[in-house]
C-alpha cells in the first residue's frame, strides 16, 4: 500500500480555500489521471489509507471518489477497491471543457439571475401556475383524515401496494400486461435509469443510445464505467441500419431509447420502427430501456403505444416518468421489471434511498382511482396544445427557411437544426444579451456534438411571451 501512496505525495489540500476539500481531491486526482500518470485498471489506495496520509476525514476521499466515478474517471468493484477506468470517451467534464452548457438544463435563468423580463425557452418543467393547487389541498386532507400517521410511514421498498395495483391497471389501458409484483416506484425517471444502469451494467459493457439523447443518462451509464455508442435517428425512429450494423459489431448489453416524443428530437417511432428494433434486440439478446417521459403530452387523436406494448419476451425495462406532467418537485415515476431482473433492481433501489415518499404515492394513488390523473391531463393537455400549435405557426411565420425542425406528435419544445451559416452558440449568446435562454444542443450528444442544434420550449410562457422570444431568435438568424 505504500507503493501505491507514492503517487500521491504531490497532492497538496489547502483547508484554506472556499473550495472543499473533497473538490480538490477530485480535481488532482482528475489531472493525474488525464496526465496519464495514473493509467487504467490502476488501483487507487483505500480510503483510509489515503485519507490518514493526506490528514484528512476518510469522507473526503470518499466524496472525492464518487465525484471520480460518476464523471467516469474510475469505476469500483465490489470487495475490491477503485480502479482508473479507460478514458476511451469524453467525460462530462470534457464536455464541459470543450464550451458545453452544464448537464443541468432546467435552470438557466439563473445566468440572468435578478434581471425582469427574462424569457426562458430552456426549461421544459410543467409551469407552476398549471398545477390545481385546491385539489392537491384537498387530496392531501382526505389522505390525512384517512391514513392519519401512517401516511407518512416508510412504504415497502418496491412501492405503495395500492399504487402497484393502480398502475397495472392504467398500464392495461396501453396493452402492457403486467402486475403489481413487477412494478416498482422510484424517485423520478432519473433515479430509475440510474439503477437499472447500476443493476444491468459492469464496467467496460456497452450500451447504445439515440444520437442525440438525454445527458442524465449518459451520465448514469458513465458512472457505471459503461462504453456508450451513439446511434443515428431518422423521421421514422431509431436508424435501423445504422443500428443492426453495430449490434453486429459491438454485442450491447443494453439500448436506451425514447420512442415517444423523444427528447431532444420529438421524433415519434413508427409501429414499423418499433417491431424491427424489438426483433434485433431479440435476436442479439439485448435488452431495452425504454424512457416513456412525456407521452402524456400527445396532442394527437391517438396516444402513442409504448414500445414495451410490443414486447413478448419480457427484455424492455419500461420508465414512466410522472414529475413532468404531475408536480415536478414531488419526484415520482415507475418502472416495469423484468422477471429475471426484479430482484437486482429492488435491491440497488433499496440501497439508493429505500423508499419513494409514501404520501406522493399516496395522494396520486388517490388521483388515479379517482379519475382526477386524467381530468389532471386533460386540463393541462388543452393548455399545451394551444400553445403547441401557437409555437409551430410562430416557427413557421418567423424562423429563417433553412432552419430545419420537426413538427413532433408533443411535448415542451422544438428542435432547431440551423444551417451552415449559422452557430448554436454564437445564437445562444446573443439571445441571452435579448433576455431569452435557449437550450443549448450540445450536451445531448455523446461526443463530437456539431454545434448546430438548439431547442426551444414553451413550457412556462404565454403565447406572447413565445411569440416575442421567437421573434428575437428570427432577428438574430436573420443578421
């Protein structure tokens, strides 16, 4: 063990600093590793041993190694240590150092932090004022007068029995045939592809992904020391040429894909798309997760069909998020458990946070067996699609010609693809000196992102507020 503590004398901690000493740690040890002084499947030293050296608390080593491990730097195995993980692809902090916006998208306003009339076209979090206050109150009393103390009780790991029960049947209503012994709740979609990452992958597994995607799951599949493979979408879904000539070559242990109203795109996948790409992971033996995270926002006639409505032989983990539609700050989604993995996942949930909050599960149990989940959707549903069409008739009225976008089936937003001549974040910058934050499209690639996408949402603006932000973005294109 003195050997390895060796390379560790030119750390230097000042407690003098503002910055912890956990991020310095961090910092230091990030450098060596992107130095190439330490190089992979390196042993790191235990915790203890390092933070007696260093004369520090051992939690300091350990926060310091979780930040290393969820920023893909190292991975850790079980009864065995830490370990310096391959640098094979970028990390977030790379991304980050080559002009990304952070991975946090949901509040950029604080960039114009104190400034008045500041139109945020970044997030695509419910608007507060959408949210029937009253009814909450009222559901919220009627639990209480019910339940009394053990309203806030912890629940079974897995989830409240009655909710299990209820999903199953809201889940029947969408083909998906399933029980309440497969359905566990978590704290938001977030937490669920944390775990299963955590549950399914080992350090150096391969998992493919839309390009673009979500960056909370790139995250999570980093963290697990996971080698992310970036596959194209087209119109119709998931490039399926693309896809099966990977799936060839690479053998992944599990695809994550968004094929309702995908985030960023809004590319909704044909029935066609859906069944194929169910074929090859069923003949290269992988298995799906699939992120259902805002097709409750389907202004069309027809919901969409999930994709787990198409899968008979029980390999998609199906996520259904809740906190976009429902209270976002309430953290409440589920997901559906195949057989073979139900007990992995309870177990890394249980060690994740033991249980989801047992009066949010309550109070949309509530919602659910008393019709208010859908006048809730309904209501909101209306609203959105008001300002859904309004977004695309200002789109089309305003934005330059060779600015390409997608007219999606739902959601929050539009994805821009701008042409040649412009830059997403020469745009960006010039919108947020108009007062209006754009999303930058850059996070959501795995790597190379090519600096020509931004999104635009309407989630907390009025129409005029949608209108003026896409008339300033008109002038800025146009100049």
């Amino acid at each position: 063990m003195k050997d390895k503590l060796i390379e560790f004398v030119s750390i230097q901690l000042d407690k003098d600093l503002k910055e912890p000493l956990y991020v310095q740690l961090y910092e230091q040890i990030k450098l060596m590793i992107k130095q190439h002084l330490l190089s992979p499947g390196y042993k790191l030293p235990a915790v203890r041993s390092l933070a007696q050296n260093l004369q520090v608390n051992p939690s300091t080593v350990v926060n310091a190694y979780k930040e290393l491990e969820k920023n893909g730097f190292i991975f850790s195995k079980r009864g065995s240590g830490s370990y310096v993980a391959e640098q094979v692809i970028n990390t977030i902090d790379e991304l980050e150092e080559n002009n990304h916006i952070p991975i946090d998208l949901t509040d950029d306003l604080k960039i114009l932090q104190g400034q008045k009339n500041v139109i945020n076209m970044s997030t695509i979090s419910l608007n507060p004022d959408m949210i029937s206050i009253e009814t909450f109150k009222q559901v919220v009393n009627k639990i209480l007068e019910r339940d009394k103390g053990y309203a806030f009780t912890y629940q079974d790991s897995q989830g409240y029995l009655s909710l299990r029960q209820s999903i199953t049947q809201e889940l029947a209503k969408k083909r998906i045939n399933t029980t309440p012994e497969y359905i566990q709740i978590i704290s938001g979609a977030q937490q669920g592809i944390d775990i299963v990452a955590r549950a399914i992958l080992k350090h150096g597994d391969i998992v493919f992904v839309e390009n673009p995607t979500y960056p909370g799951a790139i995250a999570a599949f980093r963290s697990c020391g996971a080698k992310i493979i970036d596959i194209k979408l087209t119109k119709e879904g998931i490039d399926l040429v693309d896809l099966e000539n990977k799936l060839r070559k690479f053998r992944p242990k599990l695809i994550y894909v968004m094929p309702n109203i995908q985030n960023p795109t809004g590319i909704s996948y044909t029935k066609a798309n859906c069944r194929r790409l169910m074929g090859l992971a069923r003949f290269y033996n992988a298995y799906i997760l699939e992120d259902d995270y805002i097709s409750g926002l389907c202004y069309q006639e027809k919901s969409p069909i999930p994709l787990k409505a198409y899968d008979t032989d029980d390999r998609v983990i199906y996520i259904r998020s809740l906190s976009k539609i429902f209270m976002p700050g309430l953290r409440l989604a589920y997901l559906i458990m195949p057989q073979v993995l139900a007990q992995t996942l309870l177990n890394v949930k249980h060690i994740s946070d033991i249980a989801t909050s047992g009066l949010t599960q309550r109070v949309f149990d509530y919602y659910l067996r008393e019709g208010l989940w859908q006048e809730h959707l309904n209501s909101i549903r209306s609203v959105y699609k008001t300002q859904f069409e309004f977004a695309l008739r200002m789109a089309k009225k305003y934005l330059p010609k060779d600015i390409d976008y997608l007219k999606p089936q739902g959601g929050l937003s539009l994805w821009l693809n701008l042409p040649d001549r412009l830059n997403a974040s020469e745009i960006i910058e010039k919108a947020r000196n108009e007062g209006v934050i754009i999303c930058d499209g850059a996070p959501f690639f795995v790597r190379n992102a090519p600096n020509k996408q931004i999104r635009l949402s309407f989630a907390t603006l009025s129409l005029a507020e949608i209108n003026t932000g896409i008339k300033i973005i008109q002038n800025i294109t146009k100049s």
